[in-house]
C-alpha cells in the first residue's frame, strides 16, 4: 500500500511568474496509442509523465511495443503497426485512468487475442457498457462485471463491421472508443454527437495520416488503412491550467502568466465561463503547434460575479467543474451549473464531493441531480476529503490562497494521475503548501 498524502494550505498570498504546466492528458494518451499502432518511428516531446498515460505505455508494452522514455517529456515509439500487437500475459491494469480504459477497448476489440482490462477502486466502479455496448455492435465480445463495470474481459478473433451510431452522452472516450475500433472494422464506421466533445483523436488520425471525415455532427472512418508515424508536440493541459487560473483570478494582486497552453475549440469551455464571470484573462502569442492550436495565457485577479453556466459550455470544460466551482464560491452572487450529470461518474461524484467540501468550508453549495447552485462567499479554514480525485484535490488547494484559515485537504496521491510536479509548480508560483 502507498503511503497516503495530504495537503496543507496557508491562505494568503498571490500567484505570480510564469510557468508550464505539464502535457495535455488526453493528447499524451493517444499519442501513445496512435504511436504504438503505426509503422514506423513516432517521436513525442512534452508527454505528460502522469500515472494515467504511464498506465496505457505500460499495456501497449505488454503488447510487445518497444518505447524508449519517457525522459523529460521525451518519448520514441517503435510502432508495432495495426495488427503487430501481441497477446499481453495478464491483464492490462489502466490504474485510475477512465480514458485508458475505454480507448484501449476499441482497440484491444480489433486483436486477435483474448486480453483483460482492470483498475483501481474508483476506475472499478465506473460505467464502461457505454463502451462495450456499442462496441458489441460492432460484433465484439466484451465482458463486464456486474452493471457494466470493469473488468473487461475482451475476446479476440472477432471480425468487427463498422456501425453507424448516435451517441447518448456527450463522450469523447465513447467516440474515439468506437472510431480507434473502426480502424479494424470492415466498412464505415461513424458516430453523431449529441454535443461537440474534444476532437484530439480525429486530429491526431490526420497527424497520422489516416482519413477521417467529420460533417457537422457526424464523425467517421473506414477500416483497413494504415497509420503513418509522425512527430507530436504536446501542449501543456488546459485543465492543468485552469487551477491555476482560478487562483490567480480569486487571488488579490496575483499575475500570473502560463506558456504553451493547448486552446482547441473543444476545450476552451473554462475560458468562456471564467470570462463570464468577469476574469481577466489575455490569450498571447497564439499560434498552432502540431495541428493543435496553443497560446500564452496571461490572468490577473479580478473580481468574479456568479453566472448561469450556459450548458452548452458542459462538455467543452467537463473537467474543469471542481475548478470553476471554487472560482464560484469565490464570486458574488449565486452560480448555477445545470446539464452536467456526467460530473457524478468521474473519478469521484464531482457534484457531491466537491458539494460537501465547499460546505464544510462554511459556502452555501446544493446539488442538483444535474449540477450545483453555489452562492459566492467568505471560504473558512478546515478539513476536505478529495476522495482520491486529483482535480478535487487540487481545486481545494486553490481554495486555500483566500480561505480564512489553513486548509487540509486530504488523500491527494491521486493528482500524480494528471500532474506530476503540481506542488513544487504551485509553492514555486506563490501557494503556501506543505505536503505529507
Ligand atoms: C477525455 C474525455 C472526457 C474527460 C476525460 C478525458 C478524453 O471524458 O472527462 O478526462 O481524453 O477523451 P468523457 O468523454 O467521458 O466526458
């Protein structure tokens, strides 16, 4: 067993200077992927050394792949091609990692040998027959445990055929879940979103060399191509940032300047909101890296005000919310987030973790079955328990700059998941934080 940790927060100060957060998460993940399934040499710069994408390096390397790193951000993938994957000796642990699991089922759907997903506790109790049931479709055979929970136990040797599907929820691991199963499928295969979810899997198929069309809603491929290794630069993590941005903005006095974040269309959702709330945030530099656009972003404190969350904004910051629910207690006036179920079946249940964190420390926060209503307020000292969830854990420290009196947040090994390095990042822009 690893030895827990929790963090201690001192309030005051400001954050100031400028830092890089580490690499995007979700483009770390399929560069990995795409990388192992291409021929020849991919090579990646800015990977993100986070448990989550360590975990799918580690299942491809199961699978045969030779990968040399990652060091410093540095990663060379000998890809194995399309159909060079060997069979895994045991089951391929995805760690805390949702988006490991349910990418690799559309592709570990495609092999010709039996192979096995598991996770931690609370990867385990996460639904994953939005995956497998279409998937199945598509004629895989994928086992899961009780209420579609992991394991799953995939069979091989199963020809896929591509399908045609309107997705439920706004998802963008079931979309590239099914489009990474459809480069194995025979014929189109192709899925309509109910919302725009995060594009980085169509983009990096194209960075691959690989065909995608996408008209309007509709996304889609065909079965039987190749991919081409290529170079990715990965931009620092939006959602890396975005603690940062919220410190920064409830922070008196703070200035603080973030380089070579990744500012794609479909994630800039926290931006729009924070900016709605009357943040002061200035994009610099902008420009486009490795068909990824990027930018500086510069944010100074300012005073926030409570909004009604458009809910078109949900799926484009979903995993900013326990962020933007601190900025929001913070804000004058009342904050209402609506539309956003999903938030219940992350890592943690976000509405109601973060819910009773933000009421312990003395703000009035009620959930909803889809969302919260928080009303703005003066933060207190105390105790949280993050639940073992890295942005709740990493929310409540921001919390800590303007609280009233020392914050403990505890169980926050997790945040090695997505951001490794975040407490010397954050003590280095201004955060008093002790961790033990
Ligand atoms: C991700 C998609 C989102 C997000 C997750 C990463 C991805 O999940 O919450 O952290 O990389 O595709 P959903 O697609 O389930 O909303």
């Amino acid at each position: 067993m690893t030895k827990s940790i929790d963090y201690l927060i001192q309030p005051g100060g400001k954050l100031t200077g400028r830092i890089r957060v580490p690499g995007d998460k979700s483009i770390s993940h399929r560069s990995v992927m795409l990388g192992s399934l291409a021929e020849g040499e991919t090579r990646v710069t800015g990977l993100l050394e986070g448990e989550d994408v360590l975990s799918t390096l580690g299942a491809f390397r199961a699978m045969g792949v030779r990968a040399e790193g990652p060091v410093q951000g540095k990663l060379v993938i000998q890809g194995a091609g399309l159909h060079g994957l060997k069979a895994p000796a045991k089951p391929l642990d995805m760690g805390n990692s949702g988006t490991a699991m349910r990418l690799m089922a559309g592709i570990l759907a495609g092999q010709s040998f039996d192979s096995e997903l598991i996770g931690d506790e609370s990867l385990s109790k996460r639904p994953m027959k939005r995956v497998s049931e279409p998937l199945g479709r598509m004629g895989a055979v994928i086992e899961t445990a009780e209420g579609g929970r992991p394991p799953l136990r995939i069979r091989g040797g199963h020809k896929l055929r591509g399908i045609e599907y309107p997705m439920p929820v706004a998802s963008a691991q079931v979309k590239s879940s099914l489009l990474l199963a459809g480069l194995y499928a025979e014929g189109e295969t192709s899925v309509t979103e109910p919302a725009p979810t995060r594009d980085h899997t169509e983009r990096m198929l194209r960075g691959f060399d690989y065909g995608v069309k996408t008209g309007g809603a509709r996304i889609s491929l065909r079965g039987g191509g190749r991919l081409k290794a290529c170079s990715i630069d990965v931009p620092a993590d939006i959602s890396s940032a975005t603690f940062f941005l919220v410190g920064a903005s409830i922070a008196a006095g703070s200035d603080l300047l973030l380089e070579h974040v990744g500012i794609n269309p479909t994630r800039i959702g926290v931006l729009n909101i924070l900016r709605l709330m009357g943040a002061n945030l200035e994009l610099l530099n902008t420009r486009e890296v490795g068909g990824e656009p990027v930018a500086d972003i510069r944010v100074r404190a300012a005073q926030l005000r409570g909004i009604r969350i458009p809910e078109d904004q949900v799926p484009l910051a979903i995993d900013e919310f326990p962020a933007l629910f601190i900025a929001a207690a913070c804000a004058s006036g009342e904050t209402v987030l609506t539309g956003a179920h999903e938030l219940r079946v992350k890592e943690s249940d976000r509405i109601a973790v973060m819910a009773q964190g933000l009421k312990w420390l003395g703000i009035d926060a009620r959930e909803t079955p889809d969302g919260i209503i928080i009303k703005g307020g003066r933060l207190q000292g105390g105790e949280i328990d993050s639940h073992g969830d890295h942005r709740i854990a990493m929310s409540f420290a921001m919390a800590g700059l303007v609280a009233a009196g020392s914050i403990k947040v505890r169980d926050c090994k997790n945040v090695d998941t997505s951001f490794p390095g975040f407490v010397e990042l954050a003590r280095h822009a201004g955060l008093t934080l002790e961790a033990k």
